[in-house]
C-alpha cells in the first residue's frame, strides 16, 4: 500500500505537468493563431478601457463628495469671534495633521485644513505654509475643496512664481 507522501507528492507533480503543459500551450497558441491574438488584443483593449471608465465615475464621485462637503461645511458656519476662530484654526490644523500623519484617511485631513483655511485671515499665506508641509495626496484634494469654493478668496499668492499674481493657489498643480 503506498503512504501518504507518495500520493500527495504524485499529485503535486500532476497538477504541476498540467500547468506547465497548459502554459506552452497557450503560449504556442499565442504565438501562432492570429485570432487568438486579435481576442488577446481585444480584451486587453476592454480591460483598459474599462479601468478607464472606473477612474473617470471615481473622478467624478470624488468631486461630487468635496462639493456636498464644502456645502456642509459653509452651512454648518464657521465661528466669527476672533478667539474662537483662533481656537478652531488650531484645533482643525492639529487634526488634519494626526489624520495626514497617519495617512489612513486623506479626505477627511484635506476637510480639517480646508476648515482652517476658512477662518484664517490670510488664506494665501497659509497655502503656501500647506504646500510645503502637506502630503501631495491631501494636498491635491484640498486644492480641490478650494476650487470648488468661490466664497474662499486666496488673493495674490506670494508662494508662486515671482510676479505671478494671477490669484490661483499653485498647490498640487506640480
């Protein structure tokens, strides 16, 4: 009676000889029907294509989802005494620094510093602040809230070009 070692082992080396057998097989199939490689082609063509689309519908999930944000966001108010306002500034920028810190969740970081941004006197200068400590991935999205905000006015940006006074915040435009 054969052990069991033998039979597992004769098995695996099956299994193994129908890949490898299934593997020249396409391979030479590949090589030599051309209307397998035309189908090769055509899927491939239809897998881009459709991770193309995915990105596009995310796109544009992910711009729907910073405009209901910055709508909640300006309809929850923001505090108009000079020392809350100051209170709210720390407190918004120290969590979306945990939140970027820790990388887990970039939206709702770019929302503490959009936040901020909202109640800080000089929103240009603390765009040029963010653009040199903020991670690219929340940065991008943050420029996104602040597009998508037309009450927000940066001004001038004097962390742009020299000369550039065309009042577009230059952050993840890199």
């Amino acid at each position: 009676m054969p052990n069991t070692s033998t039979i597992v082992a004769a098995t695996v080396g099956t299994v193994a000889t129908g890949f490898l057998a299934y593997a020249i097989y396409f391979d030479h199939r590949r090589r030599t029907d051309p209307n397998f490689r035309k189908a090769l082609k055509k899927e491939s063509k239809r897998q881009a294509r459709a991770a193309k689309e995915e990105a596009q519908a995310h796109t544009i999930k992910q711009r729907e989802t910073i405009k209901a944000a910055v709508a909640e966001a300006k309809e929850e108010g923001f505090p108009t005494d000079v020392e809350e306002r100051e209170q709210y500034f720390m407190q918004e920028v120290a969590r979306g620094e945990g939140l970027s810190g820790e990388g887990t969740d970039n939206f709702e970081a770019a929302f503490c510093f959009y936040k901020a941004l909202k109640v800080y006197p000089q929103p240009s200068d603390l765009i040029s602040i963010y653009d040199k400590t903020v991670p690219k991935p929340v940065l991008d999205l943050l420029a996104e809230m602040i597009a998508a905000d037309s009450e927000l006015k940066v001004g001038p940006f004097s962390g742009g070009s020299p000369g550039s006074d065309s009042g577009i915040p230059g952050v993840g435009l890199d």
